[in-house]
C-alpha cells in the first residue's frame, strides 16, 4: 500500500505519469499475444520472443532447464499461453501455429492470404484473436465457442481466462463477454454495463478494466481479495495481468508491479524497485519483462524458489517487431533491438511522450537533507579525470611510435596485411590482396606437398581411404583423350569429364586448363592444390568425394566420385531434354530435400571441420546429384580455412560467381561462414522460383535483376504463391507449409549483413522441418482453422 501524500503532489506525480510515461502491457492467463507468454498445467513453461537477433524467434524455459529451439524457425510477432499449450502469430499475422507444450508437437490453425491477425489471446482453454477485416466480425475463436454477434461494432481488444472471453466493441466502449460458462459470462458483461471501458483483462473468475477516466474496475469473484485494487486513483495503473485468484498492474509513474489478492501472498518484495515493459499472468504466479535490460523476472506463490526470480532466457523483445511503418511513435532503440529486421511500434495510447531514457534510469528526486558537492570536490575530479585520460594517451602514442619504429611502417620499408582498411570495390580487392597471393599460394603448395607425401608413403593410418595418386596415361585412357563428348562440365580451374578407370569405376575427372604459364597456371596451382588439401581431409555423404590426382609436369588433374545426376542448375536450368526429365522439377519435396542435402554438407565444412572451412563458391552449378538425387556439394578450389571461434572477419580477395557472392564480401571484403549462407540462401530461391541467379525480367523491358532483389519482396508481402516456379504446380496441403518455411528460411539467407543472416545449423533445423512437414499427411496443418485439440 502507498502512504497518503497531498494533493499537490498527488497531482504533479500523475500529470507526470500521464505526461511523460508510456504505459506498458500486461497479458491475463496467458493473456493477449505479446512477446512474452506462461504456459502452465503439466510442467510450467515460460516462453518469448528473442531479440537482437535477425530472426524474431521462440525461445522456451521449462522445468528449470532452457529448451532446444523452437521450431520452425522463423520470425513471430506475438505468443500467448493457456493450459499446456503455447500459440504463436508469425510475422505478418497471416499464420497461426500452436504447440502442446507436453511434447512441442505443432499445429497449424490459422493461414490466410489476405486477412491479418492483429492480437491473440488464450485463456485456460480459451483460444481467440481479433482480424484486420474493416467488417464489424473482426474476432474469431477456435476453441471452444464462436464469438456472439457484435452488431454493428467491431472489438478494439479482448482477453481470455477460464471459461469466458469478454471483448470490448469499438463504437461505444461495451464489454461483451461470452464463453462455455453463460452464466457467469453474462454476470461478468451486466457489471461492466454501464461502464466505458477502454481495457479489459480476464481472469480465473474475474475480470478488471481500465475505464475512460483512468480508474481501475474489477467485477466478479473476491474470494481471496483480488478486486481490492490498492491506493485506485485515476491514471495511476497502466497494464493489468489477472491470475486463477491475483490481479498485478503495472504503476504509470515508475513502471513497478504491484499485485493484490491471493490472500496478500502472490506479492513479493523480489520485484520492489523493478521497472517492467509488460507482465503476464498464470495461475498462481506472475512474470514481468524488465525495462533496464529485457530479462525475465517471474514471482509468487506458484512459482519454484528453487528455480530463482530471474529466468537465463536470451534477451526478449519488449513488443513485436513489424515491417509496416507505425501509426504511432518508434520504440527507442528499435533498430538493434530487431536486429535490422523491421521495427518496434508502441501501441498508439502509449503516444503521449517517449522518455528519453528508460524509466529505470530516471534521476531521482533530490535529497534536500544533504547539500550538494562542492565546487571543488568536482574540479578535483574532472582533473583526475583529465590527468588518467592523459596517461592513456601518452602511453598509446609511446607505442605507437616503438612499433612504428620497429616495424618500419612509417618509412615505408614493409607492408602489413590486416583488417584495418577493408576495400570497397572488388577491383581495389584484387590489388589490395596481390602482395599476399604468393604467401598464401605458398601455405597451399606446402599443405599439399604434405599430403601428397603422406598419401605415396603409406604413413597415415589415420587416413585408410587415402587419394590415389594416377598416372596421367590412365586419366587420358579413361576419357578417350579428353574427348569432346565426355565433358561433363567445368570447374574453379578447368573442364570435368566422365572417364571409365581400368577397373570400372566411372570417374569425373578435372583437368586444369592448358595454355599460356604465368599467371593462369599459377591461379590453376593453387586452385589445384586448395581442393586436394581439403578433400584429402573431408568425409561427408553430402560432400562430393575425392578419388584421387595427378600431377605430372604441367598437368594437374583430380579425380572424383561421378555424379550420375549432373548439376542443380542443369535441372533447373540447362537444356530442355534435361530439364522435362528431371523429378526435380515437378516435386517440391524433392526440391526441399536437396536444399536439406546441400545445408548439411555446407554445415559440415562450417562446424565439424577442423579447422572449419569457407566454400566461398555456393551456387547450383556446384552441387550435384548422384544416382539417388542426393545433393552433394563440390569444387572447393576457392575454399579457404575459416577461423576457428566462427566470428573473426577475414579480408580476402574477393572471389565467387555473380548473382551468388555475399554483397558484403564483394563490397567490403568481409568474408565470414555467412557468406556461405547467401550463396545457399540464392540457391533456396532458385528451388523456389526456378529462376536463375541473375536473369532477365519481362516486367522490367528485359533488364538483368538479381533473384534476390525479384523474390524477397515477394516473400516479405505474403505474395510467395506468385513467384513459385509454374512447372511443380502448386503445393499440396501438406506441402504449402514447406514451401513457406523454406521460403522464409531463404529470406534470412540474404540479408545484406552476414550479423542479420541465419546460421547453417539454422538453416539446416529449418529444412529438416520443412521436410518433415512434407511427409505429414495426417491434415494436421490444413488451409483452415482446426481446433488443436479434440474435445
């Protein structure tokens, strides 16, 4: 309870609080959707939306351990939490995905292609969301009673809690409640009917709501005292989050929780100081999102001690992360807090002012019983300050001027290769880097040399399937003399060609180009040598294997295992007769399944590869499929080692395919694994599309565009059915949430930044979903809403 304070300064707080505070949210019995949710019954599962990440992802504890992540992962804008289940909204508000927290099995709800869900709620059992129709039946419910007719009005919110929802209608601000308990729903409506409610929260058998003038009402049960609002004045709450027999609310002034009922018990001094973004509501406990940084704090009677107050989840985000522009004001910090990836709104009754610095930073008032510092206490400090800052500085310019003279910099005696100065233009790249390609070709010839050495000596017993060292004779037997018609392809440093080995076995060999020596066979050397270091060291059902080499004279050959079914790009693209053959083009599960394959493989270089390794070349023409259409990926005669904590930038010369190369390896020379994951993310958007990398639109008079420039787009307004390639027809049922999730995964591939790109393991869960979902011929995920329980 607060003390009594005079008037006037009871005034000044709450102009204050109106002024210059936004209120915050608050959720009951799971509540609307937000970004935070509490899933209880069987185990307690406390749920959110991650930030600073560039896919707006769900995170989970449980049991007082953090779960592994939930799929799919993809970008939501809104959860809310019942009895044992957890739904989501996805960005855009066209999907609706809800899981049974008791073994995470998913269900698709709701998908539309026009019509947006704007908030969610779920109560004990209650499951409903209001719609962005302009028609007055805005709201719809799954489970278990459709919503009354609203008459000529729409719903500005509602809220869920066992057995009833109450909304409250646009034209006049009338609560209508509704539910499996008529009686006590129509009881809950009368004694809100003379009222003007402008929010409405529900809880286990009671209901409270924020009236025009800013009072606190709360109708129903008060058996343990939860209608008792404390210290009511007009404007002093903010949010409310209702439990089974507890009420909380969120003060307007400092952003504190205070909660009442429960028999006084639910309260808790643990959250005494604590601003909070919003609350959410169980049964028996509460939990807040704080403002000072984004944690989870959680409190009550209900919750374990043993798990402690404040949950390990990642940052949450404090309200959704959305595309469109707002109505209202920006959430401060929008851009890092969604990782680039849209922006954060605050709800329009929130648009009175926008603090400047976050409620928990507020000064505090002055404290008239001590007088202020003196004048020269602060000199004194501002001059310590000053001198330290000086010490820095003077020791910073000492060695600067040691390792200038040590090295020789400063006088232009030597060259020293770093990060410092990345070049903007791949043509300064390639004269940036040309001082440092005869070290490098060098560590490559020396990797190499070693190999080899190691392969003719017959020493490593760590390597029984070792590269066959061949004659250059057998290779021009094997492929008639390089026969025309045995040239299958090329790749970083020549042509491959089909070849039959004296024992059988059917080959592709490369051949590195003959001609002019210099530069040309210098580049082949060291294109030769890259892709023998590294595939004498890789073993992977997706990685195209290396049989063997030769090197004779100006020969440089390497012999691999032959892929009976050519390229991806030849199905996708190359000549017709291919093409009307290939299964890849009339199946999207196929085409899902290689995307799979090649994510794997790539995977593999990036987090099992010691040390890890940068393809630096992803695109269709270099994966290839053998005999079963498994997709493996090849030619690794631009690939280089990764460092090995995965976060260092290395600047390289640029090198990759146009249509495919990471912008931000072409523009900065910044290569990371991310620039890996473009590459892949194009190919996902030419699975998608059929269309290739870089092709000619009609639309634009002819002019080349960039797939990633024609699809994302696309994508991102919910217009993905308009970009499909025509010739698989369109997705099944249980193929169309495949396609999606793909399609997704594909648009986290490309951003411009590798920071704001998936991960290839995140690829690589999202895939294994998608194939998943293909197989799912249960109507689990049908075209329209389905309860996600059967009664």
């Amino acid at each position: 309870m607060k003390t009594p304070i005079s008037p006037l300064i009871a005034a000044v707080f709450l102009l204050f609080a109106v002024v210059s505070l936004p209120p915050p949210s608050a959720k009951a019995l799971g509540g609307s959707s937000s970004t935070l949710a509490v899933v209880y019954g069987s185990a307690t599962t406390i749920c959110s939306i991650v930030a600073q990440q560039p896919v707006q992802q769900i995170q989970c504890w449980q049991g007082g351990l953090l779960l592994p992540p939930i799929l799919p992962i993809t970008s939501f804008e809104g959860i809310a939490g019942g009895r044992d289940t957890l739904c989501g909204v996805l960005s855009g508000g066209l999907r609706l995905l809800c899981w049974d927290t008791t073994t995470f099995f998913l269900k698709r709800i709701y998908n539309s292609t026009t019509t947006s869900l704007t908030s969610l709620t779920i109560g004990d059992t209650e499951i409903c969301a209001l719609t962005n129709v302009t028609s007055p039946e805005n709201a719809i419910c799954w489970r278990p009673y459709r919503v009354p007719a609203s008459g000529n009005s729409r719903f500005s919110m509602i809220s869920s809690g066992y057995e009833f929802s109450c909304g409250i209608l646009e034209d006049k601000n009338r609560v209508l409640c509704w539910g499996s308990n008529n009686n006590f729903s129509s009881f809950i409506q009368s004694e809100f009917s003379n009222l003007s409610i402008t929010n409405i929260q529900v809880g286990g058998r009671h209901a409270c709501g924020i009236d025009d003038s800013g009072f606190v009402v709360c109708k129903g049960n008060n058996d343990t005292g939860q209608l008792k609002v404390p210290w009511n004045v007009a404007n002093e709450y903010g949010a409310l989050a209702l439990g089974e027999n507890h009420t909380c609310a969120i003060r307007r002034l400092n952003r504190t929780v205070i909660c009442w009922g429960g028999n006084g018990e639910i309260s808790s001094n643990v959250t005494d100081g604590i601003s909070f973004e919003s609350i959410v509501a169980s049964s028996n406990f509460s939990c807040g999102l704080t403002t000072i940084n984004f944690s989870v704090i959680c409190w009550g009677t209900g919750w374990p001690n043993s798990s402690g107050i404040e949950l390990p989840l990642q940052k949450t985000l404090p309200w959704p992360c959305v595309e469109t522009s707002c109505k209202c004001n920006v959430y401060p910090d929008s851009s890092t807090l969604c990782s680039g990836n849209g922006h954060i709104c605050r709800p329009c009754d929130d648009d009175l002012s926008i603090p400047v610095t976050p409620p928990s930073f507020l000064p505090p008032p002055p404290d008239i019983s001590s007088p202020p510092s003196s004048p020269s206490r602060g000199l004194r400090r501002g001059l310590l300050a000053l001198a330290i800052v000086g010490l820095v500085g003077g020791l910073v310019g000492i060695c600067t001027v040691a390792y200038c003279l040590w090295t020789g910099v400063c006088f232009g005696k030597k060259k020293i290769h770093n990060s410092v100065q990345p070049t903007m233009t791949a043509a300064n790249a390639a004269q940036q880097s040309s001082s440092t390609q005869s070290s490098r070709s060098s560590t490559l010839r020396r990797q190499g040399s070693i190999l080899m050495r190691r392969q003719r000596s017959g020493t490593s017993s760590k390597q029984p399937d070792r590269a066959e060292e061949f004659l250059f004779s057998e290779l021009v037997s094997a492929t008639n003399n390089f026969a025309l018609e045995n040239k299958i392809g090329g790749g970083s440093f020549g042509g491959v060609y089909k070849g039959k080995l004296h024992d059988g076995r059917e080959v592709a060999i490369k051949r590195g180009d003959t001609g002019s020596k210099a530069k040309k066979f210098q580049e082949k050397e060291s294109a030769f040598e890259s892709e023998l270091a590294f595939l004498s060291r890789l073993h992977h059902k997706h990685l195209v294997g290396l049989i063997g080499y030769c090197e004779e004279k100006d020969e440089r050959l390497l012999v691999y295992e032959y892929m009976k079914n050519g390229s991806l790009h030849d199905h996708l693209h190359g000549k017709s007769n291919v093409v009307k053959s290939s299964s890849v083009v009339d199946s999207w599960k196929i085409r899902i399944k290689i995307s799979l394959d090649a994510a794997r493989g790539i995977e593999y270089l990036h987090n099992y590869a010691v040390p890890p390794i940068i393809h630096r070349d992803i695109k269709s023409s270099n994966i290839l499929l053998d005999e079963n259409f498994i997709a493996r990926v090849s030619d690794f005669g631009l690939s280089l080692n990764g460092p090995e904590n995965g976060r260092e930038f290395r600047p390289m010369k640029a090198a990759g395919t146009i249509g495919y190369i990471d912008p931000e390896y072409y523009g900065l020379n910044v290569l990371t694994a991310k620039s890996d994951v473009y590459g892949l993310g194009v190919v996902l958007l030419e699975l998608l599309t059929g269309k290739k990398a870089i092709f000619k639109d009609a639309e634009n008079g002819g002019s080349p565009i960039s797939l990633v420039d024609y699809a994302v787009p696309a994508i991102k307004a919910g217009e993905l059915t308009k970009i499909l390639d025509v010739r698989v027809g369109p997705p099944e049922t249980n193929e169309s949430e495949a396609v999606e999730l793909m399609a997704n995964t594909a648009v986290h591939c490309v951003p411009l930044e590798g920071k704001d790109r998936l991960t290839m393991s995140d690829v690589v869960v999202n895939l294994e979903r998608a194939l998943a979902l293909c197989d799912d011929r249960r109507g689990s995920f049908s075209s329209g809403p389905i309860s996600i329980i059967s009664d």
